[in-house]
C-alpha cells in the first residue's frame, strides 16, 4: 500500500525527522501535536490555552490531510500533570464532536516545555 506525507505550514512544526501525518489506504496516522503555533512558537501560560492550540494543531493537520477529528478511531493524549485529566476531558469534547467518539488512551508522562501532546489514527474509508 502506497503511503504519502503530509506537512503544513498552517499547524505547528514537527520537531524532528518526521511527518505530521502519514496517508496510507483508508488511515491518516497524525503525529502528536503540541501546543505551538504555525511559527514554532510554543504556547505557553494555562493548561486550558495549550490543550486548545494542541487539539487545534491536531485538527489542522487531519484537514490538511483530507481529514477530521471526527473520523479518528483512536487518540492519544499525554499529559503531563494528570491532575489536568477533567479539563483536557471538557476541552476534548469541543473538538471531538461526532456520534462514535473514538478509542482513547489518555496517560502522564514526562513532557518538557509543555503539558499536553496528542496523536490520532483516522478512517477515511467508505
């Protein structure tokens, strides 16, 4: 099966030798996406404002790809402070939006510089 890169210039930069997502068959597999702006710039300040650019990161790869969020089966979401699991959760649901929400894994790590990072796997298929 053929698989194809996809980048932006309208989402944050990924930071290494890798693509923001990954076209293969009926699936777009979405790096993690980090709170930044299209620049590089890292959004700093509440938890509240990084989970917002992250998920709106996320969404503008998935769009970039011939997708949406809407179409994830699966999400990945890392946290740094786990105590921020209710707001991530309410922030979730603002991007997160059709009728069969996704699988999810949702886990503390030990994130430098920022408190969230979130990837996704969709289907684009029939």
């Amino acid at each position: 099966m053929p698989k194809r890169a996809v980048n932006t210039d309208k989402a944050g930069p990924v930071g290494g030798p890798y693509s923001q997502a990954i076209v293969a068959g009926d699936f777009i597999y979405l790096a993690g996406a980090i709170p930044s702006l299209a620049d590089g710039t890292r959004v700093t300040g509440s938890f509240a404002e990084q989970a917002h650019a992250a998920f709106r990161n996320l969404a503008t790869v998935a769009e970039a790809a011939g997708g949406s969020l809407d179409q994830a089966v699966r999400l990945g979401v890392y946290l740094r402070d786990f105590d921020d699991f209710a707001e991530m959760n309410e922030i979730y649901k603002e991007y997160v939006t059709g009728p069969n929400p996704p699988v999810r894994t949702t886990l503390p790590v030990p994130l430098v510089g920022f408190d969230i990072e979130i990837d996704a796997v969709l289907y684009i298929g029939a």
